[in-house]
C-alpha cells in the first residue's frame, strides 16, 4: 500500500471489492465498442486506463478471495475482476499492456451523488462511436477508435 494520497477511490455496488488510483488516467473515454457493450449490458461505458503500479484493491486481504474473474477468449490477456458478492464488474488488467481499466461508474460519490474527483476522472472523448447504440451530442470529440489515432467522426 503507498503512503500517499490517491487521486480516485471507488468500489462495488456492496463495498466488498474496493480501489483506489494515484495517477491521473492515461485514457480517460466513454467507450461505444461492441465489447464493452456486451461484456457490461450496457449502450456505453465510461473507461479509464492506469498503469498497474498506480492501481491498488483497498478492500480486506487476500484480495482474490472477494473477486471473480473472466478472462475474454478473443483477449486472452484481459482479465476482468468482478465482485463474487453483488456482481459488479469493477475493473480490467491488460496483461500486454500492464494496464488496468476501471470503470467511471464505479467511482466514490459525495452526498449529491456526484462522483468525488471528477475533473481528474472526466473523459475528454467518445471512442469508437462507430458501433454507438445512441448518439450523444455533447462537446466531446467522436472518434472511430482511439482518440486522435482513428477516423474523427464528429
Ligand atoms: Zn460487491
Ligand atoms: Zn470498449
């Protein structure tokens, strides 16, 4: 555990599997894939990446004992962590890249509801919104892909 102050804690819906970052993301993106569509049920997800030294579980040790896991067989060097109690899908490692995903939806939130360190958690595009299942007029950039390395779309 580092003895510093992380930037973004959040947790599973129960508070079973919880994290904290101490980095800035190095992606930070509303993702329109098919693959994050499928594997969350949802039209979209809000992602972040973060290098593995910058990500640590904060919930009771061994951590593994609260997470489940998937390893997706058409990226089998992408684990998905999930929480054995509620279900929530909590975050990703990209063994390649050794980075982890967390999910902006995951995020701690004050009183109002709204999620605590924002301005360093906020996406600054929508990435592959080729494949989007609703359109989002918002000031974002709309990208193919990746930002700034695919197609601009919008
Ligand atoms: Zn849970
Ligand atoms: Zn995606």
């Amino acid at each position: 555990m580092m003895d510093r102050v992380p930037l973004l804690q959040g947790g599973c819906f129960c508070r079973a599997v919880s994290y904290a970052v101490y980095s800035h993301p190095s992606l930070s993106a509303y993702c329109h894939c098919t693959n994050c569509q499928r594997l969350t049920s949802c039209p979209l997800i809000h992602t972040m990446h973060f290098d593995a030294v910058a990500f640590t579980w904060t919930h009771s040790e061994p951590h593994e004992y609260q997470l489940d896991f998937y390893d997706n067989p058409l990226k089998s060097y992408k684990r998905r962590f999930r929480c054995k109690t509620c279900g929530v899908g909590i975050a990703s490692y990209n063994s390649q890249t050794q980075r982890f995903s967390v999910w902006g939806a995951t995020l701690d939130r004050n009183q109002e509801g709204k999620i605590v360190g924002w301005d360093v958690a906020k996406p600054t595009a929508h990435i592959f919104y080729g494949t989007r299942l609703l359109d989002v007029n918002d000031n974002l950039g709309k990208w193919e892909g990746y930002e700034s390395k695919s197609e601009r779309l919008g």
